[in-house]
C-alpha cells in the first residue's frame, strides 16, 4: 500500500510536469501562431509564465488550506481545479480565455505541488523517505516527457487539434486524480496532530502491513509522542508565522533557497523553450521537436538513480555532483553557440541531454524533499513558502527567457552556468545531511527548537523537574493511545 500510494500521488506532480512541459511544443506549432495572430515574444513569455503566477497564489495558501481539511482533501480540491483549467485551455478562442486556463491550472498546480511532497514525507518511513520522494519526482519528469511526446505527434495533425488535444488531455488527467484521490489514505501525521488518533494507527497499520511485527506501534508512538511534546512546547500561539520566522529561520532558508537554485540554475530555460533552443542552435521544426523529445527520455531516465542512491549517498553529494554537470554543460552550451560553427548544434543537443540528466537526478527530486527537515507544527506552512519561492523564480525565469534567448543569446546559457557552479558552493557551505534521520529527530541536527536549545527556561532546575513531570504525562498519554 506505502508503494502503490505514493505511486498514485506521483499522478499529482505527473500533471505538474506536464503542464509545465506541454506549452513547450504548442508555442512552435504553425497552426497555433497562425490562429492567435503571430504573438510576439513578450506574448509567449506571458502564455507560459502565468502558470507560475497561479501556482504561487495558492502555494502560499497550502500551509492554511492543508493544516485545516487535511493533506488528502487538498490534494482533491487541486485535481478538480486542474480540470477546469485544462478545460479552458483546450476550448480557449481568444488569448486571453487560454491565459485565465493556465492561471486556474497553476492554482491547481500550486497546490499539488506543495502538498503532494507533504504528504509523501509524511507516510514515508526514514529509511525509503528519500527514495520514496525520488519515485515522486520522477512522475513529474515522466509527465513532462508525456507532454513532449503528445507534441510531437499531434504536430504532424495540419488543423487545431495539433495544439488543442494537448492542453485537452491535462483535463483528463486531473480528473482520474480527483476519482483516485478518494481511495487513498489520510496522511498519518496530520491524523494523529488533529486527535483522530484511531483513524491513524489504522493508516499506519495498513501501510506498514509489510513490515517487521511492531513497526506500525512504535511508529505511533514516536510520532505521539513528538505532537504531544510539541503542544507542551509549542501551543497554538507559537505556531505562527511569526514565530516561524523567528525559531526556525535557519531551516527556511534551506528549504526555500533549494527550490530558488533549482530554477535559477536554468531547467526551465530548457524545459519551457526547449524547441526554441534547438531552433535557435539550428534545428528546424520538426527536428527540434525530435530532438526535445529525445532529450526528455534521457531526462527521465535520469530520475532513476536516485532512486538507490538518495539514502546512501545522502542529500549534499548529489546536489554538489548534480550542480557541477549542470554548470559543465551550460558554459559549453554558451561556447559552442559563441563560436556558432558547423558542429554547434550537435554539441547544444548533447550537453543539453548531459544538463538534463544532471538536473534530474540531482536539483529535480532533492529540494522537493526539503519540507522534511520542517517540523509538524509548522511543516505545511514552511512547505508553502517554499514551494512559493519554486514558483517566483520559475515565474522569472519563464517571463524573462525568451526576451533574453534574443537579446543575450549565448550569454544566458553562460548565466545559468555561473549559477550552477555558486549553488555547488552554498550547499557545501550550509546545508546538512539529513539522511535517514527520523522527521521526529531533526531538532537534534538543528537545535532550534525550545526543548533543546538550552533556553533559560530549561536551565532552570524547577522547570527541569516539571519538564519531566510533562513528559511522564506525555508518556502515559501515549500509553493510554497504545
């Protein structure tokens, strides 16, 4: 059940990847210029951009919205709205019908893509969290690599359906999330924080059924354990955002500053206008729409090795090794297209399918696993935030790029580069290894939080004694719970 859950939440991030993918091939498409009247740069800049806007709206709502009806019930509301938004994408008659469909599909977006990494952290075990977070992502890049392939062969279609069938299939897609959605378990921890105790150690029951006898008890009780030491330390009025700031800014930095060197390290440049790149380093239409889709099988299968990887090697290696490649590749993208010789489209191909693999087995899957070092009371909140940062940079990135495709040409492959080399450094700078550490035990890497920082309170020796006064009180809860 773990397994095939989180596989079906992947659905969630597969229609976030093709959203994100489809516009790629749409934007080239003959009949699509022709029936918007030519649109100029700015225009598709826009087309493909408002997505971002969306999403971020509603990202910053997930912290709210998931704390309140729970993590299943969000991921439903943001599957039906995806399939209004594709609707009006795929029936859109004028520009400005299709921008209000791609708005509508990134408030949908903005919530999947928040909630669904909240909800696969919180039903993971610590040994297969990360390799669990890595099957997600790569739904997303086998969404992404969906939608360049549908591209690909509705271009061959000479009407409006070689543009239209595209957007029409991410309505179908939201709408087998939405039935599916309805089968799927509540996420344990937001069960056991809202005091449906019962209800949580059946999920956990059911998705440790596989485990060693016991598995599922001493993970109720670690994690009633946490809530309830949590509401001693931490009542309603700490769980701000305010207090957030304040207590766990440090772990803020890391999960936001993750998801802005993604973007800024340029996926988007290649994922959003890949054709364009191909065009512009001299491919022709058809072509370029080939070789797209060739470089998203490569991507794709690029998200495997994560898969054995993510909980052995740790978090830090791949992010480093990954930046490295990435920023390898994008300032040999940029010479090759400086020199602008015969064999310069030969060499873009390649070293965009190297920073593709580079991406997707390192910044694609890893900062989207970041919201685990968030603790629960303010786990949802923080995720929103960063997700929220995801989409203004992507939002940037996707307005700026095909402006400055003209304007800096080999230049911007030669920016993104640079960024790739500096996020190397900051990850080795300041981020930790959380691998295989319990959700519960991130304090003790952090030492943030007011029952292990040594606040005055706690070197107080009375309070230490009622401390553990709490704690007995705590325990026997827990045994009442068991």
């Amino acid at each position: 059940l773990l397994y095939f859950t989180s596989a079906f939440v992947s659905l969630g991030v597969f229609v976030f990847g093709y959203d994100q993918g489809v516009m790629s091939g749409i934007i080239t498409e003959r009949s699509f210029v022709q029936f918007f009247d030519d649109p100029t740069k700015a225009q598709i800049g826009t087309m493909v951009a408002i997505l971002e806007l969306g999403a971020l709206a509603s990202s910053l709502s997930v912290g709210r919205v998931g704390d309140l009806i729970g993590r299943k019930k969000t991921i439903l509301v943001g599957a039906a709205v995806f399939v209004v938004g594709g609707f009006l994408q795929s029936f859109s008659g004028k520009m400005f019908v299709l921008i209000i469909g791609r708005i509508i599909s990134g408030i949908a977006i903005g919530l999947l893509s928040a909630i669904v990494p909240i909800y696969q952290t919180e039903i993971s075990p610590p040994a297969s969290r990360g390799r669990l977070g890595c099957i997600q992502w790569t739904g997303n890049i086998f969404g992404y690599t969906a939608s360049v392939w549908v591209d690909y062969w509705c271009s061959f279609a000479t009407n409006q359906f070689s543009w239209r069938t595209p957007l029409f299939i991410q309505s179908l897609l939201g709408l087998a999330l939405f039935v599916g959605g309805f089968f799927i378990v509540e996420s344990p921890r937001w069960l056991l924080e809202n005091n449906k105790d019962a209800q949580g150690f059946e999920v956990l029951n059911l998705l440790f059924a596989d485990s060693p006898q016991g598995t599922a008890k001493n993970e109720f009780e670690i994690i009633k354990s946490s809530v309830i030491s949590e509401r001693l330390s931490a009542p309603p009025e700490t769980r701000t955002y305010k207090v957030m700031f304040k207590r766990y800014w440090y772990r803020l930095l890391i999960a936001c500053s993750a998801q802005m060197w993604a973007q800024i390290n340029g996926i988007n440049v290649i994922c959003y206008y890949a054709p364009m790149l191909f065009e512009q380093a001299g491919f022709k239409n058809k072509a370029a729409l080939l070789v797209t889709g060739l470089n998203a099988l490569v991507y794709l299968a690029s998200t495997v090795p994560p898969w054995f990887l993510v909980d052995k090697w740790g978090r830090k290696p791949i992010l480093m090794s990954g930046g490295l490649v990435m920023g390898v590749s994008l300032l040999t993208i940029s010479y090759a297209m400086w020199l602008d010789k015969s064999f310069t489209p030969a060499v873009v191909a390649v070293f965009v399918f190297v920073f593709n693999a580079g991406f997707g087995y390192s910044w694609g899957p890893i900062p989207w696993l970041m919201c685990e070092i968030l603790p629960l009371q303010i786990r949802a909140k923080g995720a929103s935030l960063s997700t929220a940062t995801n989409w203004v940079f992507n939002y940037l990135v996707g307005q700026m790029t095909p402006i400055l495709q003209v304007k800096m040409r080999w230049g911007l492959y030669f920016m993104h580069g640079t960024f790739c080399i500096c996020s190397v450094i900051f990850v080795y700078r300041f981020f930790p290894e959380t691998r295989g550490v319990e959700l519960e035990e991130m304090d003790k890497i952090f030492n943030d939080n007011p029952d292990t920082n040594g606040s005055k309170e706690h070197q107080d020796a009375d309070d230490d004694d009622d401390d553990d006064d709490d704690e007995d009180d705590a325990y026997d809860e827990v045994r009442r719970h068991r």
